[in-house]
C-alpha cells in the first residue's frame, strides 16, 4: 500500500482524495492544513484519521511513500525537501517554486535522495490534449508557424471580489496568473512544440487598489491580474499567451494551432477539439475521457486529469521505475526559467533569451 500524506486542504477535496479512491494500492492516511477545521473537513468524507495543523509534525509522525503538496507556492520548496528528507516521493502543485533557484533545489534533493518527482500539470494527462501532442508529433498539422492561447476571467475585476489576505494577489507568497495559469501554458507549449528560444512579455497588476469582501477593508493587491508573452520556440513557431483576471466577463480558455497543413482548435468552455486540413472545413476529432464518468470526481478536466497524473505516479512508485509520462521536477525547472524571464522582461520591455538546456 502506498501511504500517501497531502498538505493543503482544498485541492485535496476537490481533486487529490476523489482521485486517489479510485486507485488501487494507494490510499490517503494522513493531512494537514494550514486551519485544523479545513484539514477535519476534507478527510472526514474519506476516514482520514491522522489530521494536523502542522505540515512538520506530520511528515515527523507519519511514514509516507507519498506527500502531494498543494498550497502557496512559498512553501513548496521547504515542504518538497522535508518530504523528500523524510524518505517521501513527492507531488508538487504548480507553479514549482518562487523561481528557478529554489525550483533547481527542489530537483536537486529529490535526485541525491533517489526520489521520483512530479509537478501536477495534469492537462498532459487530458485525452484531448494528448491527441494534440500526437497530431503535431506525428506532422497532421505540418510545420507549426503560430499557436494563440487566450485565458480570460472576471474574478479579479471587481476591486472587492478577493478577500484581503488572499494569497494569489500576494507576489510575496507567490500568487497571480503568470504562476497560476502561465505555468500550464509554458508546460504544455513545451510539451508539445519543444523548447523555447526566447521570450519576451509582461506580468502587470491592473487592480492593485482592492476591498476586502468581507469587511469592506483596503487593501493592496501585489500580483500579477493580468500577464501575458510571447516564447520563440526553437522549432520556428511563435506562440502567444494572454490571460487576464479583470475582464468585466469570463471567456474561458481557448487554443489555437496554425501549421502549414492544418489548423487545430480547442475551447475550455465545451472541451471540444477540432481540426481543419488545410483549406478546409473543421471538423470535430474530440476524444472522450472515461474518467470523468467515475463516481466522486469532481467536474472540470483539471480535477478529473489529476487521475490519471497520480495513477502514473503512483504506478511508478509500486513499480519501482521512473515516470513515462508527466511533468518532472525538470520540467518543473524549465517552466519555472520561463517565468521569471517573463518577470525580467516585464522590467527591462525587451526579449530575454532562454539556456533551457542549462536545466538537465
């Protein structure tokens, strides 16, 4: 049996407990939060008995084979390295770390320790996603010229719509969309075009003035609402990333794919995928997935892929063996150097050139 402990109370309601009752051979014994009453909620529907208020303590007490890590990005790599000290495989929530520094350590504790490494970018684990990366692997698409991504939401346009405190608008903890979003969006780039050359864009905070919503309090917002950039991939193709956090409404995600024989779509909002053969009409090649059939799991491709990264993961760990699939801590690394170029750029307005081969 593979003792799994999870630290961070919310994503392990909505997706890492759901998904992990449906693997055979793990099991959740243990969980800590940084509120007790937040870690008693989210294991009671799953009979965790061991529940903590303090992350240390736990991985102190409880013998794990595997600690996924879902809280502010501050406290990853402190939290992957005792995980890893303590004799853990390990998960980590994205984005890897505060920067490239911290993720290069983060990599480099789990190899001196032997351990296996994820980073939960669970959309390369999405049927439709995949039929993507094997549409431009096997050359349906021809030579990729151009790939738009927009990701378009209103939760940060009203100045009074985030709590004060939250941590996804605190920069100092690591929040805003560059690292909640921006981080998938680099990962799946790289998945599917290899890596990137340059980039150039910004990380800006539109609605910095803010009210708490629920004592009306003033407040600063210090990350990012609003963030967006272009990468130069080695293979010739540019690709545009815009997301936003302060339209007036929500757009939802959507993908777009031009290569010089064909043209690849995909939207969030219904999940569909289509593909046009050079000049002609689209048509729908959407792939169903299961998974999200099973009881429990929550609705929406991230909750429902995180499925299939911890069956990989957990396989792997039975299996004794590295990961075929998924996100490494390399990745994790790699994702992280495009970031903070994209942070250095927001500064100095120009391209940053990108040694992704410096991360090995």
């Amino acid at each position: 049996m593979i003792r799994t402990g999870i630290i961070g109370a919310s994503f392990a309601r909505d997706a890492y407990l759901p998904a992990l009752a449906h693997i055979e051979g793990a099991q959740a014994v243990a969980l800590a939060s940084g509120r007790m009453e937040s870690a008693r909620a989210a294991a009671a529907a799953h009979g965790i008995g061991a529940v903590y208020d303090d992350w240390e303590k736990m991985l102190a007490e409880q013998d794990l084979d595997l600690v996924c890590i879902a809280t502010p990005t501050v406290l990853h790599a402190p939290m992957v390295k005792a995980a890893i000290a303590r004799g853990a495989h390990v998960l980590c929530e994205k984005p890897t770390a505060m920067n490239a520094g911290e993720a290069r350590d983060m990599l480099g504790a789990a190899r001196a320790a032997g351990r296996l490494h994820m980073i939960d970018h669970e959309l390369r684990f999405n049927p439709n996603r995949m039929r993507v990366a094997e549409a431009i692997a096997q050359g349906d698409l021809g030579e990729i010229r151009h790939v738009n991504i927009t990701n378009i939401g209103a939760s940060w346009n009203d100045p009074a719509s985030r709590p004060r405190g939250d941590w996804w608008s605190d920069a100092a903890q690591g929040g805003g969309r560059l690292g909640a979003n921006g981080s998938h969006q680099v990962d799946m780039l790289r998945w599917w075009l290899g890596e990137p050359a340059a980039v150039v864009g910004q990380a800006l905070t539109v609605v910095p003035d803010r009210r708490c919503k629920h004592t009306g309090d003033r407040w600063t917002a210090t990350a990012d609402d609003l963030s967006h950039f272009t990468l130069e991939m080695r293979c010739g193709a540019l690709a545009n990333v815009f997301m936003s956090g302060v339209a007036a409404a929500n757009m939802g995600n959507e993908t777009q794919i031009f290569g010089s024989k064909g043209t690849i779509t995909l939207s969030n909002s219904d999940e569909r995928l289509y593909f046009a053969k050079g000049t002609g009409s689209f048509e729908e090649i959407t792939v169903d997935d299961p998974d999200a059939r099973l009881a429990g799991l929550n609705k929406g491709i991230w909750n429902v892929s995180v499925l299939g990264a911890l069956r990989e993961l957990t396989a792997a760990i039975a299996q004794e063996r590295e990961l075929s699939r998924g996100a490494t801590f390399v990745d994790g690394l790699r994702n992280q150097m495009v970031l903070d170029a994209v942070v250095a750029s927001t500064t100095s307005r120009a391209w940053v050139d990108l040694d992704m081969d410096s991360a090995t």
